[in-house]
C-alpha cells in the first residue's frame, strides 16, 4: 500500500475536493483502525498511511508540493509529517465524529456535575392493541413506572448532596489510552464523565440519584393506529434533578386478525370459491369492517383475482382518507366425484361443444411436429 499514491490511498481522484477527501479519510479511518482491529499489524499499517495521506492532501500548501514533486518534494517540509495546529484540530474532529468520545475532545467543556441528569427525561412503553381496536381507535390505560429525582440528595447519588473528585479521572471526567503513535480519550467509566463521585451514598435513593413511581394514565387511540406508530403523551416523562418532566411515548404492536391481512391503511381478506361459482359469475356478500358487502364475480373469474372496494380500508391515522378492501378470490375444487357428478360433468362439458376441447388442436399439432422428426 505504501507504493500507493496519497490519492490512491485513500481512493480518490487527483482533482477530489477537501469535502471528497475528508469523506474518504472517515471511511477509511473507520475501516483500518486498531480498535476495530485488535492485534492487526496490517491494519495498523494501513491506517498510519491513510493519516499520513490525509495530513498532506488537507493541506493546500503541502499537497500543491506533493502535486508537483511527489512525497520527495514534501521531506524538505518536514518529512510530510509536519502540519498546521488547524490541520490537527481537523483531524482531532473527525475522530470525534467517528468514535463518539474518542480523539481530540480534551478541549471539550466538562457539564456541571450538578446539572447532568442520570437518565433521560423522556420515556418509552409498548403497548399491544387487537385489530379492532386499532382500526376503530379506543381508549386504554397505562401503568407504568417513571423515574423522580431524589430530593435528598438533588439527584447526585451522594449523601446530601456532597460529591468528591473521582478517583479513577482525577477529576478530569476522560481517561486516556495510547495506541500506537495516537493518544485516545474516553468519557470515565466511574462519573460518566462528571469528574465528580458521591463521597458517600445516599440511603433514600441508595446512591441512584431517583427513586421510581408507580402512575396510570388514560390515553386515547386514534383510528388507524398501525404497528411501530408511536404516540406522545406530553408531560408523563421522567422528572429531572430542577423538577423538568419529559414526555412519555408509547409505541404500538397490532396482533393480527383471523380473517384481515392489513397493508397500510388497505385489507385483504382471502375469499373461498367453488369452481362452479367461478365459471358462472355469482354473486355473494362477504364481510367488511363495517357490515356485508356484495361481491360479483365476473364470468370465469381467474384464481386468485382481485375485487377492490374503494374506501372500504382503514382510516389513515393522520386524517388523510381511507383505503381499500381488496377480495382475492381462492378458487375451489371437489376433490372427489361420485358416478353422478361425473354423468353431470361429461355432460355440461359436451353442451359447450368445440368450445370444451381446446386442448384438442394444440396437442395434435405438437404430436404431428414430434413425428416429423423420426421420417
């Protein structure tokens, strides 16, 4: 790899802008970095390149050197090594991008210990709904557990409220680790980044900095509700450390129905056939969300076909209509026949005449074809 252009390095063209090259750098990074690739020699290899390419062609200076002269022109400016301290903010700023915590966040301002809250204010439950119940909308209540911030403490954890430095960042709230010719930060395990450690639990929360209360609540279900459609009860949240209360959202699975197979805002439902109601085109009702409706077939009607009533669906939860229903006819047949039947049969099939026996004409013409080719 090393026999690479920078450009080739990092898979991009000689006239790539900055953005197209960042861009690459990041996947690149990503791909072969050593945490991501424990014990890997080549990929640390390959990662050191991809920054060293990076290092230059970010650059403009160094990069119009590396356009003309090639890496040799570069070691009068350092080996190619050497950078601008915005080029390594850059840098420190991407690696945060792509480990969330990792790289060049020392500068980062640390959050009071005092305002960071141990747990979100806002709250998920699930919740399950029949098809009905979905379809026409309800009302349900819900019991469910939120978390309230410890007054004895003001959600610190700590006995009164009085926290000490933690000892495993020295208050620092990131620890640090080296990885090869690269140091590395991490928001501290033990404070979650605070800097700050309870010097002594509190016994009311037993140092969890919230206690959990039990509340019901009614909601109502609009109609049309579907599977992963999430509703937004305002204020029914977690309650944080300055008594702010978030949102509690529920999030909705609909069992199936028996009969209806839902698709968006339309249903299916599946409707058994005798051939013989097929061939005629009978009419018959068939059940809908609201009553019967009357289904008539077309003469010969096809296994499998459609029958769409309009505006017979489901109401579409954001009040934009209503979809359809859609009848898929599954034709069936007698999987046995008495002497009778077959009399019958013979017969009806001899009223049609020539009609009946188009069979016929296809496979005397294939049989003759076959023939010809043993003269």
């Amino acid at each position: 790899m090393e026999d690479l252009s920078y450009y080739e390095i990092l898979e991009v063209s000689q006239n790539a802008d900055k953005t197209t090259i960042k861009k690459a750098y990041r996947s690149m990074a990503k791909k072969y970095h050593p945490d991501k690739n424990p014990g890997d020699t080549d990929a640390e290899h390959k990662f050191k390149l991809c920054n060293e390419a990076y290092q230059c062609l970010s650059d403009d200076s160094q990069r119009s050197v590396y356009d003309r002269y090639g890496k040799e022109g570069l070691q009068g400016m350092g080996g190619g090594g050497r950078r601008s301290s915005g080029g390594f903010d850059d840098l420190g700023s991407i690696f945060e991008e792509m480990f969330s915590g990792f790289g060049g966040s020392g500068s980062r301002r640390r959050q009071n210990p005092a305002d960071m809250e141990k747990y979100p204010l806002d709250m998920n439950v699930e919740m399950y709904l029949s098809f009905h119940e979905a379809v026409f909308g309800c009302e349900k209540e819900i019991e469910f557990t939120y978390k309230n911030s410890c007054k004895s403490c003001k959600g610190t954890g700590a006995k009164d409220g009085k926290l000490s430095t933690c000892q495993q960042c020295k208050g620092q709230g990131q620890v640090y680790m080296k990885q090869g010719f690269m140091t590395f930060s991490q928001t501290c395990p033990a404070c979650n980044g605070a800097g700050s450690a309870p010097a002594e639990e509190c016994g009311s929360c037993h140092g969890d900095g919230y206690n959990e209360v039990r509340e019901t609540v009614t909601i109502k279900v609009p109609k049309g509700i579907d599977s992963e459609n999430r509703l937004r009860v305002s204020g029914k949240g977690n309650i944080g450390k300055r008594g702010t209360r978030g949102d509690l959202y529920v999030t909705f699975t609909v069992k199936p129905d028996k009969h209806f197979i839902r698709n968006g805002n339309d249903i299916y439902i599946e409707i058994p056939v005798f051939f013989t109601q097929a061939v005629a085109g009978e009419t018959f009702n068939i059940p809908s969300l609201t009553g019967e409706l009357a289904l008539k077939l077309d003469v010969g009607t096809k296994d499998k076909q459609h029958f769409t009533f309009r505006g017979e669906g489901i109401d579409d939860v954001h009040g934009h209509g209503k979809g359809d229903l859609i009848a898929q006819v599954n034709i069936t047949y007698p999987r046995k026949l008495n002497d009778e039947q077959r009399e019958l049969l013979s017969k009806l099939q001899e009223s049609f005449g020539i009609e009946s026996k188009p069979h016929e004409s296809v496979l005397d013409s294939a049989i003759d074809k076959m023939k010809s080719w043993f003269k």
